[in-house]
C-alpha cells in the first residue's frame, strides 16, 4: 500500500509538470534582499512582516491548501514554526494559487484548514499572486528563509523543506532546519539553494 501511495505521488507530480518547471527568472536567489509585503490574514488582517518586531528572520512558505505535497508537509511546517517562532524565526505561510480554477484554495476553505490543523502562524492570501512572482515561487510548498540585516531582508535559502516529501521518518537532510541552526550560529548557510518538489502554483490566465 506504501508503494502504492509512492508511486501515485510521483504520477501526479509528473501529471502537474513539477519536475518541468523552470525556476521564475525574475525570482530572488540566495544572497537577494526580498521585499516586505501585506496580505490578508485568515483573521481578515493585513499583515506583513514589519508586525513581527522581534524577529531575526523569517521562513516564508508558498503553499497551499489542495495540493498533496503541501499537505503532506503541514505538519513539519507547524513543527518548524514551534521550533524556531521563539528563537525569532516564525513561519509566514501565503497561499498564491488561483482559488477560481482551484476553489478548494479559496479564502473560506484556508480559515477552515488553518483552524483544523492548528495553524499557529499566519496563513496569507496572496490573490493579486504579485508576491509569488516577485519572489519566484514556482511550487507549492516552496519556502524562502530571510535574516534581517539592518533594514534590509536577506534571502539565505530557497527550496524544500527536506529531501523526503512522503515520509516523515525517512527524512534523512531537514533543509530548512540545517539552514537556521547555521543562521543563529551566525554561520554561512552551506546548502542555500535546493529543487523545491511539489505542484506547480496555479497561476491565473
């Protein structure tokens, strides 16, 4: 049945084109300063990262609320932000996709996810998807960790969380959690940059 779920996974990835997607050329790359923004919060808010005055950084994650990948992730997601929140990295989550094409993407449906799954972070709707592009989100889940330097915010890493979408306990490299310790050691990030898997943003036409 394990086998089973793999290979219908890798089928839908293929069916999606994830694997064929080229990265935004207009999109950040590590060593970029990223652009702050405001979205509306699952609470009707607008919130942007200037809120969070005590925070050294952020993990910014594309994701969403249909796609397998980003459901696959969201409690990882969760655990990060737990984890790394009170060490002054909280996780910002933004849902670009097209909630027309993909109604399960809607507004309505993310309050109702993020209050099923606990979410303790902010759960944004980027429906203009202008924040997506800018920052070159092209999967979903696809995470952008940024340090604050001055006033500038720098990107560090960009890509997947860790290197097994399917199964938790076979993670064998976390990523994210590799790049933040490096960060609050005030270390260089040594893998700022790796291939985001999951479904390709639904961009509007």
């Amino acid at each position: 049945m394990k086998n089973l779920r793999i290979v219908s996974l890798i089928v839908l990835v293929l069916s999606l084109g994830s694997f064929n997607l080229k990265e935004n050329p207009g999109g950040y790359k590590p060593g970029d300063k990223a652009i702050d923004f405001k979205l509306k919060n699952i609470d009707g808010k607008e919130t942007s990262m200037s809120d969070f005055k005590e925070a050294k950084g952020f993990i910014v994650v594309f994701t969403c609320n249909h796609c397998p990948f980003s459901v696959a992730y969201e409690d990882r997601i969760v655990a990060l932000d737990k984890k790394y929140a009170a060490k002054g990295y909280p996780v910002i989550a933004v849902n670009p996709n097209d909630d027309k094409a993909y109604p399960d993407d809607s507004f309505e449906n993310m309050k109702i996810r993020a209050k099923d799954k606990k979410f303790p972070f902010p759960y944004l709707r980027d429906d203009s998807q202008e924040i997506a592009k800018t920052y070159g989100a092209a999967r979903t889940p696809h995470v952008y960790i940024l340090t604050k330097s001055g006033n500038d915010m720098i990107v560090k890493y960009i890509g997947a969380i860790d290197d097994n979408a399917e199964n938790p306990s076979g993670v064998k490299v976390k990523y994210v959690e590799n790049a933040l310790d490096q960060l609050m050691k005030n270390e260089e990030v040594k893998v700022p940059f790796t291939k985001a898997i999951g479904c390709g943003v639904k961009w509007k036409k």
